[in-house]
C-alpha cells in the first residue's frame, strides 16, 4: 500500500492546458492551438507521482477570460464534494489560466471549507513551447499541496517556484514567467530544488477553511462592476453600470484614492439608487484608507485589495449583506 499523499488535481484550461502549432509558439497557441483534458496534461509529466498519487479531475477546458461566477461555484461545490467523498484526497491543485487566476484564487480563499491545502497554479508558456513552465509550476504545486508545511495557509498560489497568498498575489506581466507577485507583503515561502517547503510568514487575514461565507445552493452572485478613474474621466461608466442592474461598483481611482468630479455626481446618484461603492486604486499597491468624507457618504474603502480583488470579496459580501458599513467590516477582516 503505498504511502505516498494524494492530491486531486482539477483542470479548468488556461495555457497550461494548450499545445501549440510547434515549439516556438508562444503568443498565438491560444488562438490555434489544441486544448488537453486535465489526464493527459498529468501523464506528460510521470515526475508528479514521485511526491504524490495523482488524481485527475476535468471539470472545465477555458480559457481564464471566459471563466464567471457559475464557474467559481461549480468549482467550490466540485472541491467539496471531492473533499467529502469516501476516498477524499490529501491536497488539492487547481490548473488555471494565469488572466484571472488570482480572481479564482481569491473566491477559493474567502469560500471554501475542506482541510486540505488548496493550491492554483498555471503556465505562462503552452505545454510543448520551449522553455514551458507548465512541468515545473504543476510539479511544485503537488509538492506545496502534499506537504504538512503548507498546511493553515488558505489557498496557495504557486508559480516559478514561489508561493504567494491568494489574497496578495496578482498578475504584473503578460508574459514573463515570473509574473506573478505580491507586492506589499511579498512571498509567503519556497519551493526549494532540494524538495522541502521553505515557509517564511503567515497570513494574517481571515481565509480559508475558516470563512463565514456559505455558497451552497447560489447559482449566480451579485453583479460588482469596475470603474476606473483617468484624467477627465465623466461619470458615464458609473451610471452605465447602474443602469444595467449593478448591486456594487468599484472604482479603481487614482491613489491614494481619488475620483474625478463628474464621476463623483454619478457616485452619488448611484448611491442614492442603493449602488453600493468600494473605492480601491488603480496603483497596484498600497492601501485605500476610508477618510471621513467616504464613511459620511457611505463609501466603502477596499484597503490593500486590487480592483479585480475588491470586487471578488463585494460580490461574495453582498451575498450576506447589503449595509456599507458591515461591508467595511468585511473588507476590515478579509
């Protein structure tokens, strides 16, 4: 009987999924190139069952631009119920493409309730290119997701040998393959070449398995557009978004958290409509701080979080609440 830990990995497409024409292509393999289910992508690389048994689960073959809020909590009942069944695995490993990893990443960090250790990872470069990082990032994240270190960290992000928090992390290049970073905090720890995880810090915020959040029986989540801010920005996209039936807008503004004049009318006739609004910025970093003239006018400040993060955690919020100020509560905690 073998002793070796099971990981369960689910693929949802992304680059990581993809052949090119031929070995040098690298940027338009996602327009011709031939999509694998998630077995044949594991059987390409028979190093994975040094450090696990690995069970292969398909449950979607996209690209990440096309992933939604069905697909998030497909996934999360997927992975639940995986996690209930007789013969629940050790750890799990999510293959995604890298354009809105992070976003999965992140509804995963605030939704899911298993014990296992849940790592996403990806590809910058498809399966048969030279160079690919499709091997080495699937081998690291089975070893982050069969180890006891990893263990209490919420879901893991795993990329060029490097593990973030879900929460921090983003995409910086197009292209690169050491494109994803986080960027206040830095990396959580290590996939050493010698085999051991190396963790440095813990996160500090609220995550999963311990989340208050339950999506069992939704089949859609409330609409959370983004809106950003530029120089002579008018308010149309704000009211664009409340016309068509927006719960939530968040700004990405200007930092340290600023939106135009015009814009700023529109954020108050939404508001007076029941918008609720989540100011984040479009710098990449830093913290949104909610000043007062924000908490008179009801405006929720997104702290540290990206846009594309803010609205992952309103559209979950807006599930148990509709006030600004419990919302903030959130945002405080997440």
């Amino acid at each position: 009987m073998s002793t070796r830990p099971r990981v369960a990995v689910i693929g949802t497409g992304g680059t990581i999924s993809v052949d090119g024409r031929h070995s040098l292509d690298l940027y338009e393999y996602m327009d011709f190139g031939t999509r694998r289910e998630i077995d044949e992508i594991v059987g390409r690389f028979p190093e994975l069952s040094e450090f696990a048994e690995i069970d292969p689960v398909a449950f979607r073959l996209l690209p990440s631009s096309a992933v939604s809020a069905a697909d998030w909590l497909d996934l999360v009942r997927l992975i639940h119920d995986i996690a209930a069944g007789p013969n629940a695995p050790d750890g799990f490993v999510i293959t995604h493409g890298t354009a809105t990893l992070e976003e999965t990443a992140y509804f995963l960090n605030l939704t899911l309730k298993v014990p296992q250790t849940v790592v996403v990872t990806g590809a910058q470069r498809p399966l048969n290119a030279l160079g690919s990082d499709a091997g080495p990032n699937l081998l690291c994240a089975v070893r982050v997701a069969a180890a006891e270190e990893s263990q209490g960290l919420g879901v893991l992000v795993v990329f060029n040998e490097e593990i973030h928090g879900a929460r921090d992390v983003t995409k910086t290049s197009t292209n690169r393959l050491q494109t994803f970073q986080s960027r206040d905090l830095g990396v959580l720890g290590y996939v050493d070449a010698d085999g051991r995880i190396a963790i440095y810090r813990r996160p500090a915020r609220r995550h999963a398995p311990g989340v208050e959040f339950d999506m069992s029986g939704l089949e859609d989540l409330p609409r959370v557009d983004i809106c950003m801010t530029y120089a002579g920005a008018d308010g149309a996209s704000i009211r664009a978004c409340a016309d068509a039936g927006a719960a939530a807008v968040v700004m990405a503004s200007v930092a340290p958290g600023v939106m135009t004049p015009d814009q700023n009318d529109a954020i108050d006739e939404a508001r007076s409509r029941g918008v609720i609004i989540v100011q984040s910025t479009r710098s990449g970093s830093g913290r949104a701080l909610r000043r007062a003239v924000m908490k008179d006018r009801s405006i929720v400040a997104a702290d540290n979080l990206i846009p594309q993060k803010a609205r992952v955690l309103a559209m979950i919020g807006l599930t148990v609440t509709r006030d600004s100020d419990r919302l903030q509560d959130l945002f405080d905690v997440y």
